[in-house]
C-alpha cells in the first residue's frame, strides 16, 4: 500500500501502524507518531490501521541547545 512518511512516498505492506513502523525500521527507536495530522500514542500503534494514501510523520527527540 502507498502511503506518505515525512513528505516521501512510501510502499508498506502492512497495515497496522506497529507493523509497518518495524518495516521501516523503527522497530526499537524513540519516537513520536501522527497520520494525518492526528497524534497516535505509543501505546495505540499495534491496534492503529493504515489505510492507503495516509500520510504518517515520525518525529524523533533531539538533544542540544
């Protein structure tokens, strides 16, 4: 399925979020998640359907100042 992860077109095949996240290689990272604009907790993932055309962003910590 097609779907758009930070601005870039991407191709998943699955299509819970938990999942796909591991198959983009976020299996062990910190980070946060929202599709379509809405915020999907942690906790949410494994249960979050992803539906063609959704456009998920990953945003990870930063340190510095």
């Amino acid at each position: 399925m097609k779907i758009t992860v930070n601005d870039v077109g991407r191709e998943v095949r699955s299509t819970l979020l938990a999942a796909a996240l591991d198959e983009l290689g976020y299996t062990d990272a910190i980070i946060a998640t929202a599709i379509n604009g809405h915020f999907v907790a942690a906790a949410a993932r494994p249960s979050t359907v992803l539906a063609e055309g959704d456009e998920l962003e990953i945003v990870a910590p930063m340190q510095g100042g």
